[in-house]
C-alpha cells in the first residue's frame, strides 16, 4: 500500500511590501534629462541641444529620450513645463499677507526673480524664443500659464484690479534683465535696478492712487 502524503493548496506569494523604486528611478532619470538639457542650452546654444546630443551628455540612450519624451520638441517643452510649474509652485507658497507694503514687494520681487533668472528658467526662455514660429498648441498653453503667474505675482501685491499693470511692470522689468544677463552670458549686478523697481512700485500703490477709493491697497 502506498502512502501519499496530503498537499496543502498553495499559497499566492505577494511581496511583503511594495516598492516605488522603479518610478522613481525613472522620475530620477527624467529629471537627470531636463537638467542635461537645460545645461546644454545654456552651455552650448539652443541649436545644440538635439535629443542625440542631449542623450550623449546624460549618458542615456535615444531610447530612453524616446521614452519619457517622445522626442526632442516633447523634451523641450518639459524644460518649459519645468520652469513655469517651478515659477507657480514658488508664487502660490509666498505667504506676504502679514507683511508691510514695501516689504511684500521686495518679497515679492526676489521671489520671482530668483525663479526667472535660474538656469531652468533661462533655456525656457531661450526655447520659447527659438519656436514662437512653431506650432500654436504649446505656445498658447505657456502663455496662459504664464499668464496666471503674472496675475498671482499681482494679487501677492494688492487686490485691486484697476493696479494689475503693477505685476505686468515687475514681470517686464524682470524679463528685461535676464534677457540682458543671457546677452552678456556673464550674472548681472542688478540691485540698482531692483531697488528703483520696488520705490517706483511702492510709490504708486502707496501715493499715486489717491482717488482710487474703490479698491484697497493691502496695507
């Protein structure tokens, strides 16, 4: 007579825990890209910053560009996503409801300007500049989210909507000096330049509306 021993149905065997290891390790290998490429423009020019080029300079494959990009216009554009989200998660985190009028501004404008004249920020610049003829699509979208950051910087500032010229100056006035710091590609010395944009600002919220009774200046 033989003798067979009982089998126990098995068990499905599942990790003990799961691992997020391979998503980051592909969010790593994204960011390592954008910020190859981002020194890649400024280092080298827009024009050499191919997917190829960009791929050589990471130590990645084509493949991998292919993979998370699409392709180099897609690599570009998540350079400018890159900068714009940067530029409004800072704006939206900026709490300056407590603070003076002069005060808010300054932090208002060092907030800006430390995101628009990074590195991220200055190849978006230079990308948007090299395809304002390309396709409309993604011009528009970064222009209406540039938009919105102009109009966050603004309502940092004051909630009346007869001053939204005031962000539209800073912005202007911010973009004027990191076009000329691109141009002379050497960091510019503007404390100057900043100290007259706070006054100016600051005077005309503070004195040069004196018959605007019906919005209120954050005081």
């Amino acid at each position: 007579m033989s003798i067979t021993a009982s089998r126990k149905p098995r068990r499905s065997v599942r990790p003990t825990r799961r691992t997020t290891a391979p998503r980051k390790r592909g969010d790593d290998t994204r960011a390592k890209i954008i910020d190859e490429t981002v020194r890649c423009i400024l280092e080298e020019g827009f024009a050499a910053a191919t997917a190829k080029h960009v791929a050589e300079r990471a130590g990645v494959t084509w493949g991998v560009i292919q993979y998370h990009f699409g392709g180099r216009n897609g690599l570009l554009m998540a350079v400018v996503d890159d900068g714009v989200a940067k530029l409004l998660e800072s704006l939206s985190s900026t709490d300056v409801s407590e603070l003076p009028l002069r005060e808010r501004i300054e932090v208002v404008v060092d907030t800006a300007w430390s995101c628009y004249s990074s590195p991220t920020s200055m190849a978006a610049f230079e990308i948007l500049r090299a395809n304002r003829g390309g396709p409309g699509g993604s011009s528009r979208r970064h222009l209406l989210e540039m938009n919105a950051a102009i109009a966050e910087l603004g309502r940092l500032i004051t909630d009346d909507p007869s001053n939204d010229g005031v962000a539209e100056v800073i912005w202007s006035t911010l973009r004027g000096v990191v076009l000329a710091q691109m141009i002379v590609g050497t960091s510019i010395d503007w404390h100057r330049e900043r100290r007259a944009l706070i006054d100016m600002v600051t005077h005309y919220l503070h004195e040069g509306r004196p018959e605007n009774t019906r919005g209120r200046v954050l005081q």
